[in-house]
C-alpha cells in the first residue's frame, strides 16, 4: 500500500479520496470443489486504503533493494535457461530447427 499512497494516492485530486485496490490471487483450496481442473481458481481480495500501516522510507528502500536483488537472481537463471536452449536447438540433428532464434527477455525493445 505504500507505493500506491506514494503514487496515485499522494496526487492532489486523491489525497483525501477513499481507495481500493482488488487482487485477484489464486485460490488453491477451491481446486478440489471443482470439477473442472482448469477452471479459473481466482477469487478477488479487496484492500481498502488505511488497512495496513504503511512502510516507513527505510523499510520501502529495503523491500526495493531486495527486489532489485532477486530481479537480478531471476535475469541471471532465465538466461541461463535460453542460453541452455539454444545449445540444444543449434546441436539438433534437424538444421531447421537451428535457425530458431528466442526473443531476449531483457532487452528493451
């Protein structure tokens, strides 16, 4: 909540204005009431603004440094990942295969 009271919420037209930000996590206790498996197991969860205390400046810059961090962690395995694919694409026996290219996940287009 802290990033919303940092963005929208901190404009002048919001200021004093009630909020509410709706969620839509998986639920996977509903899994076994349904009976089809790929149904859609979301179910909405609301946050009205004022529901949780809100980070103080060090805490908020501590959460993005380890977001930061683990975007980094994640870049590096992803990479490795398509690095691993491409190998595998290029040594197949079929060399139609090996004109495949991957679009770079990173790179900003």
């Amino acid at each position: 909540m802290t990033m919303y009271e940092d963005t929208f919420f901190s404009l002048t037209d919001y200021q004093n204005s009630p909020g509410e930000i709706l969620f839509f996590p998986k639920n996977e206790a509903r899994l076994s009431e349904v009976e089809d498996k790929d149904e859609n197991l979301r179910e909405p969860e609301v946050w009205q603004r004022g529901d949780y205390e809100l980070l103080s400046q060090p805490e908020l810059s501590r959460c993005v440094e380890i977001f930061v961090l683990a975007r980094e962690k994640a870049r590096g395995i992803l990479q490795e990942e398509i690095s691993h694919i491409h190998n595998k694409i290029r040594d197949a026996a079929d060399p139609a295969q090996a004109q495949i290219e991957t679009d770079d996940l990173f790179t900003k287009k």
